[in-house]
C-alpha cells in the first residue's frame, strides 16, 4: 500500500493492525441456512461458531479499499464477515481498532454525498458531518458496538419510470459506488457474539456516495439526477 502526505486521509489512518488469528481465515465451515426464520438460522449458525470456536476461524477478515487514485492512498479495515460468528478474541480486537475506523468513517462521510438510513425513519437522512450523525444517534438513545465499513461497486440497470405523460419509459439507472458504514450491535452466541439487529427494534447505517445517481432515457437521452434513490 503506498500513502501520500498529500492525501485527505492521513497516513496513520490507513494501516489496519495485525491479527494473529488471520491466518485461519481460509478454513472451510460448515454452511448457514440461508433466507429462513430467525431460529432456523440460529440453529444453523451453532455449528459454525462450534467449529470456529475449536479451530480459532475468525469472524473477520481484513479489507483494503481504494481512497484516492492520485496518490495512490487506500486504507484497510477489519471487515465482519456474514454467516459466522464473532470470536471474544475478534470482538476484543475490533474495540481496540474502534477508534481509527470511526475517524476513517468520519472522513469519509464529510467526503461523499452522506445519508443516514435506519427502518425507523420515513426516508434516508442527509448528514454533513459525523457530529450530525451522533447527534441523531443520541436522540435515539443508540450506542454501537462496532463499525463496519464495506464498498458497494457501481451499478447500472434498465428501469422503467413514468413520465410526465403518465406513459413508462424506459431508463437506464446509473448507481455510483458507496461505501456503506454500517453502526453495529452485538449479542452473546454460544460462547461467541453475533452481529444482528434481534436485540433492537432499529439498527443505524451511513450510505456515502462517490457521484450522483441519474437515470437516462434510452430512447430521448434525457438525464435526470436523483441525489436520493430510495
């Protein structure tokens, strides 16, 4: 990974630390029940966290992300992985590593075109800054456990939209990339934790945009911008 000082990210944010469990990552593991109830796939999960717990699988592997192309700058995170359980020793690891990722999470939201999403709100909340963010946090009496960074690739599609003459037509809808910074909760799980939203009634994410999503008539051209897909 190459830094630049130039960089709006500063060096010392970039490097993630080491993790001595990291080298078990490959192991196979048992598979989850996929797209069932909430028990079915707690029962399902209590082999997988049996096996992590005997073999030492960790529930986090580590991510890097491009940040600026100029300076070539990209920064790494300890991303959770889905359908396994999170080790003491991984959620242990991940509090100590907190703070760094909420100044990355920090940065990247005052970079981007920045929404606050969360089931209990109508639609996505515009935020400019992480003090807006945990004020909303705080107003909800929210506290999270982790934060959990992911890029979302850039994405195209046809759709189809009624125009002002009540007719559909045809557009292409045109998705940049977002980093989605999920705010996490943890519960106990046979010994281990999972990351989930069953002992909350709300969970809360940040969706940053890297562009402005459009869509563009396929057969006129027309664009139109939408800051907010809902």
């Amino acid at each position: 990974m190459q830094t630049s000082t130039k960089s709006y990210l500063p060096e010392e944010l970039c490097k993630a630390p080491d993790y001595h469990l990291a080298e078990n990552y490959p192991k196979d593991l048992p598979e989850v029940e996929i797209g069932s109830t909430k028990s079915k796939y707690l029962d399902s999960l209590a082999p997988i966290s049996a096996v992590q717990v005997f073999e030492d699988i960790p529930g986090i592997k580590k991510s890097t992300f491009s940040f600026d192309t100029e300076t070539e700058t990209s920064f790494e995170v300890w991303t959770i992985l889905p359908n396994r359980v999170l080790l003491p020793e991984d959620l242990e690891f991940l509090k100590q590593d907190k703070h760094r990722v909420e100044l990355i999470a920090k940065q990247l939201v005052e970079i981007g075109n920045s929404w606050l999403n969360s089931r209990i709100f109508d639609k996505k909340i515009k935020v400019q800054s992480w003090e807006d963010i945990l004020s909303i946090l705080d107003k909800y009496e929210y506290a999270y456990d982790l934060i959990d960074i992911v890029e979302v690739p850039y994405k195209i599609s046809k759709t189809n939209l009624q125009n002002e003459s009540s007719e559909k037509a045809k557009y292409w809808s045109v998705s940049p990339p977002i980093w989605n910074i999920s705010l996490k909760k943890t519960r106990s799980f046979n010994g281990c934790y999972i990351v989930d939203d069953y002992n909350s009634s709300y969970n809360f994410s940040i969706e940053v945009w890297i562009g402005i999503p459009f869509l563009k008539n396929i057969q006129t051209g027309e664009v139109i911008t939408r800051e907010n897909f809902q």
